[in-house]
C-alpha cells in the first residue's frame, strides 16, 4: 500500500478529470517525475496536488501550456535561473492585469446599462429602451 495520493484522489482533489491529469503527465507539466507503484498504478505526493493547483491557475488565467511547460523546465533545472522565471511570470502577470483592465471597462459599461434600466423601470420609462425597429417595408429592405 502506498502512502501517496491515487490518480483519482488527485482529480478529486484538484477538480482535472483524469485525463487531464494523464495529460499534464505526458506534456512534462509536472514539476517531478510522478512515482508508480509495482503494479504501475500512478502514486502522486502532496507537493504534486499544490503544484498542479498553481498549474490550474496558470491556465485559467489564460497562461499557454508551452509558457506552463516553459516555467517547469525552469524548475526542474534547479537553482540559478531564477531570472527567467520571473521574467515569464511577470509578463503572464502583465497580460492578466490587462484582461482585468479589459474586464472592469466591460463591467463599467454592464452596470451603467442596469442602472439605466432600475431608473426607468422605477420612473414607468422602460418601454423605450431600445426599440425594435419597426418592421416596415423600408426598414425590412434597408435590414437585408
């Protein structure tokens, strides 16, 4: 009996299928070399499940799996490039910052609208809020 992590306590843990855990697995995503048992049963360590939950991260934040693989290959080489890291982690963290900036001017324009419907649905004006053209023979050939 092992004292590690099965393949689908992992997949629970971190919420990847296990596919995509094989798949990580296969593209050298993983920091270290996952362990197996005798019988070939894939055994993962508690340091695995917290570097796949940065992995997860990474990715939902949009980082690409060759920038992820980038970073492991760092780390894997150890001590001495700790530059090169930051520099890839510092430009991941330019472009989040200017999905966020992008985000907040979507949300900005959102909010503005739904403040613009509660007022004129407390004030009884709502039924202008754009108005469907009418359908018109003019309006219907100018719409083609």
């Amino acid at each position: 009996m092992s004292t590690g992590l099965s393949i689908g306590q992992v997949a629970e843990r971190t919420g990847l299928s296990v596919h995509a855990l094989r798949f990580y697995e296969r593209e050298g995503l993983l920091a270290d070399p996952v362990r197996r048992e005798s019988n070939g049963r894939r055994v993962y360590s508690e340091d695995d499940v917290d570097w796949l939950g940065m992995c997860i991260k990474f990715r939902s934040s949009g980082m690409p799996l060759d920038t992820i693989r980038k970073y492991t290959d760092l780390v894997r080489q150890g001590p001495g490039n700790e530059q090169d890291r930051l520099a890839l982690l510092r430009s991941h963290q330019d472009h989040v910052t200017a999905q966020i900036q992008d985000l907040n001017e979507c949300l900005n324009v959102i909010t503005h609208k739904v403040d613009v419907y509660q007022q004129r649905l407390a004030e009884g004006t709502a039924d202008c809020l754009w108005v469907a053209p009418s359908t018109t023979a003019e309006n219907t050939s100018a719409a083609s």
